[in-house]
C-alpha cells in the first residue's frame, strides 16, 4: 500500500514535470492542397513534432508513418451524432482510423467533436456517450494509456472569465459538463480549450490593451490583478487558461489538465481588423510559443504545463467570413512562411530564426508633422547618416514622409543597438520583423539581399550565411557630424513635405 502510494505521488510530479509541447493544427480548406507528402515533409523540415488534423485523413495517416511525430486525430462534428448513438459505429470508427494506422502512426489523442457546445448544441446529448464509446473501443484494443479522448470547448463556455477565480461554466451545460469532467478526470485525459485572444481583444471594446493579448511587457500599473487571489495576469492567454481552471474547480474538479488546442492570430484581414496584421501574428505567435516552452504555467497553477496547438499550419483560401479567417496560418500552400518567428532560445519546435531581425518603421497613420519631426531629429541630433535618402540615392523613393521617416527612425534604431525604448519618437514609430528595404535600397539591419534578390525575411528555416560585406560599410555610423549638405538636403525635403 505505501509502495503504491509512493508510485501514485512519483506519478503525480511526474505528469507535473513534463515539459509543455507546441504542436499546429492542419486545416485543410485549401484550394491548392499540399500533398500528404509535402505536409510531412514541411513538418520535418520545420521540427513540428505535435500535429492536431481535423479529420482522420487515411492517406494523411500513412504519410505521418514512421515519422516519430504525435498525431492527434478527430471525429468531425458531421459524425458525431451516429458515434454517440452506437458503441459499434465508435468501435468501428476507432478500428479504420486508429488501430489500423498504430504504431506506426503516433496516434496520442482523439478530439471528438469541435467546439460541440457552442456551435453543435443539438448533438450535446450524445458528447460524453460518444467520448465513453471511443474510449471503450480503445479500451477493448488496448490503447487507452496512450491515447487520450476529449473534446476542445470554445472558451465562450466560460462565463465572467475576469477575474479568473469568478469565472464559471455558463450553467446551461452543467448536465453535460459534469459528466464530461467526470469522464476526463477518470481516464486520464485533458479538458481542451481553444484560446483567442484576438477575439476577446476586439469583442473587449478598448477595455482590453493590445498589449496584453500580445503577451507584451506591461506597466506595472496596467497588469491585471485577480482581486480575489492577489495573482498579477500578465497576458490574456493566461487569464483564459486559469478562468478554465476555476471554472472547472468551481464544479469540485481541481485535477484535470489543460491543453490548449486552438490558439494565433490572423496575419491579415479586412478594413474592419486593422489588427490583424503580420506583425501582430508574428509577435503573438513568437511570445506565445516561448510561453509555452518555459514551462511557466499560469499564475494559478505555475509549473504546470500548458502544451498548445497554434492555429494553424497553412492559410486556408476556401474558408468563407471575414479575410482574417483565410490567414492565421504560419505559411502558404507552398510552404512559403507567411513571417519569420522569433523564436531564438525557444529551441525544439519550428527551426530556429536566426536572422533575429527588428527593424522600426514610421506608422504610416501618424500625425506628417509628427513623423517630419522623428525624420529630422533622427538626421539631426540623432546623427543618422541620411544621405541615401537624397535625390539620386537609393532610398529618395517612396519620396514622402512616411518612407523617409521609416529610414530615419530605423537607422537610429540599429544604430542603438536596437535597445528598447529607441523606437517609439513619441509613439509614431513602431517595431516591426518585416524587412522595409526595397528595390536597392537596403535598410540598416537588414540582410536580406541575395544575389540580387530582395529575399522577404519571411523564412522560417535558418537562412545559410549571406554576404553582406559592400552593403552594410555605406550605413556604420562614421562617428562624424552631418555635412551641411545632408542638412540642406533634409530641409529642402521638408519643404517639400510642409
Ligand atoms: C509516441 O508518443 C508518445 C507521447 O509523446 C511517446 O511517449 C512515445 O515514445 C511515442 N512513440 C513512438 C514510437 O515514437
Ligand atoms: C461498447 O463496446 C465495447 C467493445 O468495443 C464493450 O467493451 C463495451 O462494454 C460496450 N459498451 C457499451 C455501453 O455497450
Ligand atoms: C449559456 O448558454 C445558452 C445556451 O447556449 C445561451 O443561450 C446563453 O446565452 C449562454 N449564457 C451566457 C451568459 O452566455
Ligand atoms: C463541491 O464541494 C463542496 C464541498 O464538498 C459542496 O458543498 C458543493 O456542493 C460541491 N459543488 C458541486 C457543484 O458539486
Ligand atoms: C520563464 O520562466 C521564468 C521563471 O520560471 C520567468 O521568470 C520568466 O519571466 C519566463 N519567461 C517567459 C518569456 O515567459
Ligand atoms: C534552436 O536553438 C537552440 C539554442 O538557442 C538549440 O538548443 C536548439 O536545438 C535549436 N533548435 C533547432 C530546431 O534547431
Ligand atoms: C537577438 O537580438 C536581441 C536584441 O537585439 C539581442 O539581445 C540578442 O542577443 C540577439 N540574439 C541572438 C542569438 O543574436
Ligand atoms: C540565386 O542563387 C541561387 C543559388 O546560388 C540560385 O539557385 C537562384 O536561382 C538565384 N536566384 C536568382 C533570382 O538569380
Ligand atoms: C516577397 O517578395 C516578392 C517579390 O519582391 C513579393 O512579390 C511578395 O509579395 C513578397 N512576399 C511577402 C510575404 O512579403
Ligand atoms: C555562418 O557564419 C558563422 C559565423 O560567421 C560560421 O561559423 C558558420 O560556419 C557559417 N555557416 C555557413 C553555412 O557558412
């Protein structure tokens, strides 16, 4: 007894211990669909280890043979409803889709359903029946100790998720709820939340601080602080994950897991989600998957692991709604990475950036006079070299304020050694990961140039060694002062602007 006591508690830190994973979700409406070969040869390529498919594709499955990546499989929503109705049609779904594809494919989870709750209230009555169905089948073939069943919620089934310890599961759904966490704590399993802090972000009307979604550093003064446990949330992500936590121990459930199947942020979208910019996207992603890797757990429950799934691999074109819907992907059809993430000391997913690129750039919505100013004390006081933006030179166009201003602020930037607090000159400039330089105009900072070719700094994949002596000697700051033609140079310009 005390023996078995003693492997429960090893048992018990073990699960604690194990480090969080980052994995991508694989949707497939896509008009131009990589095939299965080229998918596994992306994920090889970029390290992905953990992939989540909304399907059960066969030929999918085969590909991911032998490959020593873990797959997570589905029961679509459409199959829901004859699953839950029959043990036989679950035990037969288990036999085409899992047992004939293990070991060989590293099958480790089923995701029953999506967001079934919320988007399938009809077929809530046969949720948990369709999850015990599948579990019995794997149960029967022994391979319930390493593939677990759930079923991913939309986090709208939480309620007053801020403060997190107030927040509770809309309590229409407690008859499902229970059992469900019941089900989840007895076998094992996780309970599966999908996180969007780009939609609390805009459905928070301004309440929430972009920021926050972004996992960016905030003022002391502006860090959410949970009144009734004193715990300080840094980052919404967090916020959503410990509201989950509380939700589920407000039903007398303090054990079950979490793992976070869906979360990112879109790279582009229409004129109503200024948001959803590449930018944004990389920032989010980037901060989300360091998050994850450092094993920091939530303020409530620190250490724990949070493994998560980003959504998503590819931008998929087919998708109906708004533009941001088609592009939270991390690469194109091609496998052409949509932005570079930064992922330097994130290390086991995605191969490394290591370019670790930032540029600043002048917002092209700030105040003229504004950014005329930033472009002049750059040139000036800033002792930027700005005779490449002179008529001739290879940075004169775009000849407006916007693109001088943008080589202005960054120069000064990478001649600071890019030190925080370098790009802001009162708030109309802005970091970015995309590399500015055009045509023969090369920024500061940037090695971007192959023979020739303005390589986008979109790749994900180490880039080999680019020669960039004769490029950068033009920009190294001299140490010397502005000629008065340089001045005379940016005043005329001013004219020009004013
Ligand atoms: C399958 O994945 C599990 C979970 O990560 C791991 O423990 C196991 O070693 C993997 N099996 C193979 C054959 O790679
Ligand atoms: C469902 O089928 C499995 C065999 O696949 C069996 O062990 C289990 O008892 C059945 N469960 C129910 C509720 O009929
Ligand atoms: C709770 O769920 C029900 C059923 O979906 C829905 O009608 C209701 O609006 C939800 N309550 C809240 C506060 O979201
Ligand atoms: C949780 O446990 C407490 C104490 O045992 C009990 O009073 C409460 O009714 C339980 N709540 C639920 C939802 O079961
Ligand atoms: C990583 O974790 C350490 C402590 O566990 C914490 O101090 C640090 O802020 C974390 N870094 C990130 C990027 O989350
Ligand atoms: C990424 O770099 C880290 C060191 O920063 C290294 O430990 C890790 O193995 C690298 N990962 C890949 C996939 O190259
Ligand atoms: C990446 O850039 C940051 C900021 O410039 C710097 O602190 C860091 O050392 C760089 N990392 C690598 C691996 O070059
Ligand atoms: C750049 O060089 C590589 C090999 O060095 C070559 O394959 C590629 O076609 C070149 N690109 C252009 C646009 O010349
Ligand atoms: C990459 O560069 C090419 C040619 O300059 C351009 O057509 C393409 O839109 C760029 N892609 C991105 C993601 O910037
Ligand atoms: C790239 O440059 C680094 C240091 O400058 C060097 O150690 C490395 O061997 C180079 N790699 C290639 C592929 O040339």
């Amino acid at each position: 007894m005390a023996l078995l006591l003693l492997f429960l508690l090893l048992a018990g830190s073990v699960s604690a211990r194990e480090d969080a994973f980052v994995g991508v979700n694989i949707g497939t409406d896509i008009s131009d669909m990589p095939t299965p070969a080229e998918i596994v040869a992306l994920l090889k390529a970029q390290n992905i280890q953990h992939v989540r498919l909304y399907d059960s594709d066969r030929a999918m499955l085969i590909a991911l043979a032998n490959t020593g990546i873990r797959v997570t499989v589905s029961v679509p929503n459409d199959q829901l409803l004859g699953i839950g109705q029959s043990n036989a049609t679950a035990a037969n779904w288990v036999a085409r889709n899992v047992i004939a594809h293990v070991p060989a494919t590293n099958i480790t989870a089923i995701t029953v359903g999506s967001e079934v709750l919320t988007t399938l209230p009809n077929a809530a009555p046969v949720l948990v029946s369709s999850l015990k169905f599948i579990q019995s089948a794997l149960v029967a073939a022994n391979l319930d100790r390493q593939i677990k069943v759930s079923t991913p919620h939309s986090s709208s089934v939480i309620i007053d998720s801020f403060p997190p310890s107030q927040a509770f599961f809309n309590r229409t759904w407690n008859p499902v709820m229970v059992p469900l966490l019941k089900f989840l704590q007895s076998t094992g399993s996780y309970f599966m939340l999908n996180v969007y802090p780009y939609y609390d972000y805009r459905q928070s009307n301004g309440v929430i601080p972009l920021d926050y979604a972004l996992f960016r550093p905030l003022p002391p003064n502006k860090e959410a602080v949970d009144a009734n446990t004193l715990l300080h949330y840094t980052n919404v992500f967090d916020a959503v994950v410990d509201a989950a936590y509380f939700a589920m121990s407000n039903l007398n459930f303090t054990n079950i897991p979490i793992v976070v199947t869906e979360s990112g942020w879109p790279s582009k979208g229409d004129s109503s989600e200024p948001d959803a910019t590449i930018d944004n996207a990389n920032t989010y992603n980037s901060n989300l998957i360091r998050h994850v890797f450092n094993n920091t757990g939530t303020p409530k429950h620190p250490g724990i692991p949070v493994s998560t799934y980003i959504y998503e691999l590819y931008n998929e074109d087919l998708r109906s709604g708004p533009d941001s819907e088609k592009n939270w992907g991390l690469f194109d059809a091609s496998g052409e990475p949509v932005y570079t993430l930064h992922l330097i000391g994130a290390g086991t997913v995605l191969a490394n950036d290591t370019t670790n690129q930032t540029f600043c750039v002048a917002k092209s919505n700030a105040e003229p006079k504004m950014l005329q100013a930033a472009l002049d004390w750059a040139c000036g006081p800033g002792k930027v070299d700005c005779s490449p933006l002179l008529k001739g030179q290879p940075c004169s166009e775009p000849d407006n304020v916007v693109g001088h201003a943008t080589y202005a602020v960054n120069a000064y930037y990478q001649q600071m050694q890019k030190s925080p607090g370098t790009c802001d000159f009162k708030g109309v400039a802005t970091v970015t990961t995309t590399d500015p330089s055009h045509g023969s105009c090369i920024f500061p900072g940037s090695n971007g140039y192959k023979n020739g070719t303005h390589l986008n700094g979109t790749s994900l994949a180490p880039l080999a060694n680019s020669s960039t002596s004769g490029c950068l000697s033009q920009y190294t700051y001299n140490g010397g002062y502005f000629t008065s033609s340089v001045i005379l140079g940016v005043l005329l310009l001013s004219a020009v602007f004013l």
